[in-house]
C-alpha cells in the first residue's frame, strides 16, 4: 500500500496486456480508450458495486488515454510492452486512513457524445470495462470532513 498526503501527484502503473496500439495489439482502429480513478470520499469505506463507477465517485482530473504513457518496443509487428504509466492527483480535501480506490479501464464506447478528451471533465462518451482496486495510506492531512461555517458577527436592534 502507497502512503500519501493530500494534493500528491501518483503514478499508477498497468498492463497494456496488448492494447497499446491499435495498430499492432487493438483491433485495427480501436482506440484503446480512458483510464480513470474512482473512490468513495472517506477512509475505511469501498466502493462495492461496478454501477458505482460513475461521475459520482470519480477523481476529478484522474481520466487519460490508454496508452497515453505506455512504454513499447516495436520490432516490425511486434510490439512489447514495458508498461503504461497513469499520473492523479489526490484530491485536497481528503481525510487521513486508509482509502480504497479502484482503477477502471473504459474501453467499450456509449451511445453519448464525447467530452474532448479534458481530463477535468468525466467523459461518459466511455463504458468501464475492466478495473481493480488498491488502497492508498494517507497521512499529514489537516481535512476532517466536516463543513466549517464561519458566523459573523448581528446587530439585532
């Protein structure tokens, strides 16, 4: 398990397992599609159901291509595949403990318009296919959850 703190970039790193390229593993002018990250908003809590990996519960920012960051070595059509590389940021306003967080491969496109490719923006113009999950440790955070008002002082007259 990583150990982080609020606001720490991470790279994750998985499989192409033959899907780097289109071209070469993917069938021929597929594109290899979204990686994302999804998790639950507080420690000690799972995401159960693969319904639940939606807009909801999705990182903001943690979607990019497939094979943006891949590592291959092409010998004619032959491709090897080191690993693909995906960066996310945890969010900063995240509690200390220990946080469950899944992993989903979108491959299978929806019937919905794209979103551009912005990372900022859920792009449900993708289905998640495939996923996994991992915890993250997450210390040094100052954030507890609870929303904090601040009352100014009346004059009642």
């Amino acid at each position: 398990m990583a150990t982080a703190s609020p606001g720490d970039t991470l790279t994750l790193r998985f499989w192409g397992n033959g899907h780097s390229r289109w071209d070469i593993g993917s069938p021929n002018h597929r594109d290899p599609g979204l990686v994302r990250v999804f998790w639950a908003g507080k420690p000690e809590t799972e995401i159960k159901y693969a319904k639940d990996l939606n807009e909801k519960y999705w990182i903001p920012g943690a979607q990019g291509n497939f094979s943006g960051d891949a590592v291959t070595e092409i010998t004619g059509n032959h491709m090897n595949e080191k690993a693909n590389y995906f960066e996310f940021t945890l969010p900063e306003k995240i509690q200390n403990g220990v946080h469950m967080m899944v992993w989903a491969w979108a491959w299978k496109a929806s019937m919905i318009e794209g979103k551009e490719g912005n990372p900022d923006v859920y792009d449900d113009s993708w289905d998640n296919a495939w996923g996994t999950c991992f915890d993250i440790k997450i210390v040094n955070s100052h954030y507890t959850g609870l929303l904090l008002l601040e009352f100014l002082p009346m004059t009642i007259g």
